[in-house]
C-alpha cells in the first residue's frame, strides 16, 4: 500500500474512532420495545418499505404518525425541526401533508423521540412549542422535491394499508366432511388423542402450519387453502402479535424456518391460538402469557 493510500486509510480510521454515537439516542436504540407513545420517533418497516414516522397519537393497535426525513426536500406543509428537538440530534423534516393512520405490526424500532413536546401534537403546537421550528417553503416544487414526495406517499400508502392476519373462513370441518375424512385419521396424521382431534375435525380448533402441510396431501389441497379454512383467530391474538414488542420474536421464528415474516406471523397466530385451545381454562385466556409460551417453545428449541 502506498504512502498516500495508507494516509488516506489511517485518516479514515481515526475519523471511525472518532464518531460518538449521542447517549439519547442510544439509551432509546437499545431499550427493550414498547408500545408507541406520542412523541416517539420509530422506523417502520413493511415488505419492501422503510420510513421514519413520528407517532402524533397512539391508539389501541392504530397510531396517528407523520412521516419523517433528513432530507431537504419539503413542501409548504413540511415543518423543519432543528437538531435538538430530537435525540438524533439531526434536523428532520415532517411531512404533516401525508398524516395518516397505520397498523402497529408496521412499527419496527424505536429510533428517537422529541425532546420537548406539547400535551397535543399537532403541526401548530409543535410549531409553537419547539425554538427554531420553520414551515417549507410555499414554492412551486422543483423536479426532484415532487419525486421526493412522490416516493414519500407510495411508502405512506403502503404502511397505512398494511395487513397480515388471517380472516379465517371457518370452513375447514366442510373440507373433511367433502372429503370423507374422519376423526381417526387426522388424530392418525396429526399423533393428536382422539379429543383434541375431533375439536380439528369440527372445525373448533385451527391447523397449525405443520398439521396444514401434514393433511395438505390428504385432503388434495394446498396448505395455503387449509390455513384459510381455519376458524377465525380471536382480535385479541392478532393484537398481541401487532406489539412492536413481538416484532423481533417473529424475525426470529422467520429466521428458524426461513421464511418470510409473514409466513412466520401466520405461524405464531395459529400455534399460540392452538396452544391455548390445549389449555384446560378457556373461559378467560391470558393471551399475553400465552404469546409468551409460545416463544418460549419455539425460539429456545
């Protein structure tokens, strides 16, 4: 290596070394996830898309956000806030113009929260709330800022109709009782005792994906198909699996079948609603105990 290459590294090197990562940003990067609260700052992630949004209200499952960037693209309603309004300690851009609502299975991490905040958030409050906020400028918008926000209300329109619960047909008894298939055989296929596998068999307990891909063969349909013809999941499973808390759970149980996070949130939904259905007590499940179990089993196999 020569001389000027190995400056130019050894420059490099210590530019590296001397990059600190800010103490608010990393106390809030490395915090166990929670549900989002106004204020907060997270990375969405769905598919194939990725945008930082900040959290304006939280509802139960839904939250109101606005979508954020580092860019200096804006149009008239975007609302520059300066770098210490935030832990990132960088200056952002709220594009309040795509407000919209979106499901919390989008919310990845947690990445930075405002460090001042009205009791309402709101364009004006914030505005009026943090020093040397600035609105964009009223301008025609130049080629490259329309593309900009062009791209920004793709990734808005796709967080916001995000969707991955299954419907649940109830059908799947009607799929044994065409095909002639009895209680003996799907506790033959399945290894079940003969109790748990006429619940299948009456369509009061749903397939797993493993018991799907077992049968799939039997009934001559895809496992896809048996999966829709299960029972309805109960909200309440589905919502335990939105939390931004189950997120890395799901990654990990996708990463253990390889399989994308969809497919792997179809299992959880279906294996925790299984697992509980097991249970003696059905009166008053505690779902939250039960989503527990149910990584517990699978991600410490």
């Amino acid at each position: 290596m020569s001389s000027v290459h190995t400056t130019a590294y050894q420059r490099l090197v210590a530019a590296a070394a001397g990059l600190r990562v800010p103490d608010a940003v990393y106390r809030v990067a490395t915090a166990p996830p929670q549900d989002p609260r106004p204020g907060q700052i997270w990375r969405a992630a769905w598919e194939d898309t990725i945008q930082l949004l900040l959290i304006t209200t939280a509802g139960d499952g839904t939250a109101r956000v606005v979508p954020a960037s580092f860019e200096r693209y804006a149009d008239a309603d975007t609302l520059f806030l300066p770098a210490q309004s935030t832990t990132l300690e960088q200056s952002l851009a709220l594009w309040w113009s795509l407000e919209t609502t979106v499901p919390w299975c989008v919310l990845d991490r947690q990445v930075s929260e405002l460090t001042r905040r009205p009791a309402t958030l709101t364009s004006q409050t914030i505005a009026d709330t943090v020093t040397g906020a600035r609105w964009g400028s009223g301008a025609v918008l130049s080629a490259a800022a329309s593309e900009y926000r062009a791209v920004l209300t793709d990734h808005v329109e796709v967080l916001a109709s995000a969707r991955w619960a299954p419907q649940g047909s109830g059908g799947l008894s009607q799929m044994f009782r065409n095909r002639g298939i009895t209680t003996q055989q799907i506790a033959t296929e399945l290894k079940l005792p003969l109790p748990l596998a006429l619940d299948v068999w009456r369509g009061q307990q749903p397939l797993t994906a493993e018991q799907a891909a077992t049968l799939a063969a039997l009934l001559g349909q895809p496992a896809g198909r048996l999966l829709d013809a299960n029972p309805a999941v109960p909200p309440a499973v589905v919502h335990e699996l939105n939390r931004p808390s189950r997120r890395s759970q799901v990654k990990k149980l996708a990463a253990q079948h390889d399989e994308t996070e969809h497919d792997a949130r179809l299992r959880a939904v279906y294996g925790i609603y299984t697992l509980a259905a097991r249970d003696r007590d059905r009166t008053q499940p505690n779902w939250t105990a039960r989503t527990d179990r149910y990584f517990e089993l699978l991600l410490d196999a």
